[in-house]
C-alpha cells in the first residue's frame, strides 16, 4: 500500500466504485428475475389487473434506471 494518502483514497474509492457496480448489475439481474416470476404467476392471481397496472410503471422505471447505468458507465470509462 502507498504511503501517499491521496493514492490511498483513490484506490478506496475506485474499488468501492466496483462495489457498487456490481451491486447494481445483481440488483438489475435479480429484478429481471423477478419481473419473469410475475409474468408467469399473473394468470393465477385473483386480481391480474392489478398486477398489469403496475407493470407497466415499474418497466418504464427498470427501463430509466437501466439506461442511466448504462450511460454512467459508458461515461466513466477509461
């Protein structure tokens, strides 16, 4: 480890940063799980409608939520 303080913060902060994306890359993954599992228990419910009418605000959320990783990333790359 350096004894600079300033390489000693960056490497912290570059690896919490790793963290933190690989959180976010489970947490995505685990969410499209679970949007799969609720396509497929729907048709069972007793009341689908409800299940319908809030699909569609969570996708469009999932989709912005998605989008602005994507763009986070390809920005800070390098």
């Amino acid at each position: 480890m350096s004894l600079n303080g300033y390489d000693s913060a960056f490497d912290q902060a570059t690896n919490e940063r790793a963290e933190i994306r690989l959180e976010i890359e489970r947490l995505l993954s685990r969410g499209e799980l679970l949007d799969k599992l609720l396509e497929c228990l729907a048709p069972f419910v007793t009341s689908p409608k409800a299940v319908e009418a809030a699909e569609p605000a969570h996708q469009e959320q999932h989709n912005e939520q998605h989008q602005e990783h994507h763009e986070y990333h390809e920005h800070h790359q390098g």
